[in-house]
C-alpha cells in the first residue's frame, strides 16, 4: 500500500487490506471499474450529521489554512459508500494462504509487458530516482505494477466518499479504525486546499489510497515529492511518471531502504521443527546473523554467508503444499512497510526482476544484487503464456505507503 501517521497504523491497515488479496478478491473485482462506486445523487449525505460538522469546525481550528465553510461545504459533499464498509473486512477465518497462486496473479504476460513498457517510458526518471535514493528501478516498477498495474487500475471510488465513510460508519466485527481514517480524511483536505484542488475530483481506492502508487493522503503529506519541478505533486498521471516514481523511491529510502543491498536469499529452512519456530518468531523482522541462522540449521549459500547484516527467516505458505522460504535482509523489510505483507513484497521483487529482463539495461545502470537463484523449496511459475494475460489484473488494495 502511506506513511501515515504512525508505522504502526500503517502496519495495521495493510494487513487487514491484504487479506482481500490472499482471499483472491482483487482491487479490480471489487472495484468493478466500469460502474461508478456509489451513486452520489442518490447516496446518504454527511452534511446533516452533527458530528461531522463538529469534525469541520475542529479541523478549522487545527488548521489556520483551512477555512471552516469550505470545510462544512466539501464535507457536506460526501456521501456514503457501502462497498466501502464491506470491502474493508477482513477475509473469511480458514482462508489458506498461497505463495504460488498469488504469485501467479502479478507474475503475467500482461503486467511483465505493461511494466517494460513503463520502465521504458520513463527510464531517466528512474535512473534519476535511484542515483538520489539509491532504490533501483526495479523495485520502483515492481511497487507500480502490483499495486495498479502501471495505471490502469487506481480505484474508481471518490476518495472523500471512501475516507468519510470510513471516518464516521466504519463497520462493526472487526477492530475499530475509524480513528485512522478521520486523521487520513484530515489529510486529504490539507492536500487538496495546499495543491488548489477540489476533493471532490480525487478518486481512488475504496480505503482511500490514491494515484499510480496508492499513497494515503498522510503519505502524499510527507513523502510524495514533486520529482519533475513543475510546482505540482502529481501521482495520478501515467503518461508523466516522475513524481510517481520519485515519490515511491523517497518513501522507501525513508523506511530504510539501503543502496546495494539485496533483499533476500535463498535459504533452507532447519529440519527440526523447534529450530525453525525458533527463527520464525520475528516473522519478516531482520534479527539473527547468517552464522545464528546457520546455527539453527538453515541452509545460505556463500553470499548469504558472508552478508553482514541480519537476516529474517520468512516463510511463505503455498495451500496444501510445502512452504517457501527466503532470507530476507532489511530491503526486504523496507519493502513490506510499503504492504505489511511477505507475499506483497516478494512478489513486488520478483515482478520487478522479470521486468528487468525484458529491458536491456543501460551500461552505466548499476542494479541490485539479485538473489543467486531460487530459494530450495522456492515456487516459481512457468513462463507466461497467452492464456496468463487474460487474467483478470488485481493491484494491492493499501498501499499504502
């Protein structure tokens, strides 16, 4: 899926949204991009309820920039959305997870095509992006192309329909955030009044994220840059990447991306049960050496051995079959605060490396190290084929960075 408020609302939102995707319900699927979301002539209005005026006259005294009936008049403006309020459940309890089959879904002739031709397109932006941030164009376009497939998928929902209603009828049976969304709603309207824009033509994702990249308002706030100087933020535009993609590679600069660094390695988890337990305990966090994981049992081959570093043991669940493994290092980890999810972030890597392969790299590009071959256990998919770019395209629901 960004940043927001705190790493920690971040972390939550985006696990809770990544079980529509291991679920299989796709952004686009529930989005139905053909029909408008809601119907807004016909929808509940927010304009009569009390605690949504209150809303706007305290965001008017938070914010000498925003004047209190411009306020009243936008929020008045918003409407209910209920596929809102049914989206943002959680998937059903005893859905298996599957490395394989979500793999499949992003690994495609359709978004492998669409990503050279983005990378193509905007090839010195990127190399712009990682001479300043030190993210590499691969992961940048990976990001992109999970989460809206280069554009074509971005959410046909109106983002202050979707924040609003999330904000003050946030549904019942899971855990209340409508706290989250209030402070997100906050967000956008600093945007909008910031940039000269009216809200009410910001679309996106039924939980509010926006553009290419599926920024929360609170991440275009803090870590969208205007990459091209034109005097505008702009992550909606897909014939003009550069604020997309420089936006992107300064957010995960700031979640601790290193330059150089891999993200994983193929590792073989320990055959003894309690030792594996032992290193899955801090799930996809970087915290035992290569020796203590060695130690443990885990199989790394030399490079793996001799990074520096600390390593996670992440596992990957594949349905009914074996788990996968990797070794993640803390570009990994850097990853997944963009999506708090595994799946999310090894298939960002992966779609972002076959990508890469279809673009002849320029001679003065340095890449990043790529993992020396699949993990043992690792699945990987055949090549695509015709029949893979019929899938129907899903983009991660957050993002959130």
């Amino acid at each position: 899926m960004r940043s927001w408020l705190s790493r920690r609302n971040a972390a939550l939102l985006a696990a809770a949204l990544m079980g529509l995707l291991m679920a299989g319900v796709s952004l686009a699927q529930a989005q139905n991009p053909r029909r408008p979301a809601a119907n807004a002539a016909t929808a509940p209005s927010y304009g009569q309820r009390d605690d949504v005026m209150r809303f706007a006259d305290e965001l008017a005294k938070r914010h000498s920039e925003l004047d209190g009936a411009w306020l009243r008049e936008q929020l008045t403006q918003a409407r209910f959305v209920a596929a809102s309020t049914r989206l943002i459940m959680p998937s059903p309890a005893g859905v298996a997870k599957n490395w394989a089959a979500y793999r499949a879904r992003f690994i495609e002739r359709t978004r492998i095509e669409a990503g050279a031709a983005f990378w193509r397109a905007n090839q010195t932006w990127l190399d712009r992006a990682e001479a300043r941030w030190g993210v590499p164009p691969e992961i940048v376009v990976g990001i992109v192309g999970v989460e809206t497939l280069y554009g074509r998928i971005t959410g046909n929902f109106r983002t202050l329909d979707a924040l609003a209603t999330l904000s003050f009828d946030f549904p019942t049976g899971r855990s209340d955030r409508s706290a989250f969304f209030r402070e997100q709603l906050e967000e956008l309207l600093l945007w909008c009044r910031r940039e000269g824009r009216d809200p009410q033509s910001v679309s996106g994702s039924f939980a509010g994220a926006v553009g290419l990249p599926q920024f929360m308002p609170g991440s275009i706030l803090r870590y969208a840059v205007d990459f091209d100087d034109d005097g505008h933020i702009d992550l909606e535009r897909s014939d003009n990447a550069a604020d997309v993609i420089g936006s992107v590679a300064h957010y995960l600069a700031a979640f601790g991306w290193q330059r150089g660094l891999p993200t994983h390695y193929p590792v073989a988890p320990p055959a003894a049960l309690v030792d594996r337990a032992t290193l899955l305990v801090p799930d996809i966090v970087p915290s035992f050496s290569p020796a203590q994981l060695v130690e443990r049992g885990a199989e790394l081959g030399p490079d793996a051995r001799a990074y520096e570093g600390l390593l996670a043991l992440v596992e990957l669940h594949n349905g009914d079959a074996a788990p996968s493994y990797v070794a993640g290092t803390s570009n990994f980890y850097a990853v997944t605060r963009y999506n708090w999810s595994s799946y999310y972030a090894l298939a960002v890597i992966e779609l972002g490396h076959v990508v890469a392969k279809a673009v002849p790299p320029r001679q003065d590009a340095p890449r990043t190290p790529e993992p020396g071959g699949p993990a043992p256990g690792l699945v990987t998919s055949p090549p695509p084929s015709s029949a893979a770019s019929a899938a129907t395209p899903a983009s991660a629901p957050t993002s959130a960075p």
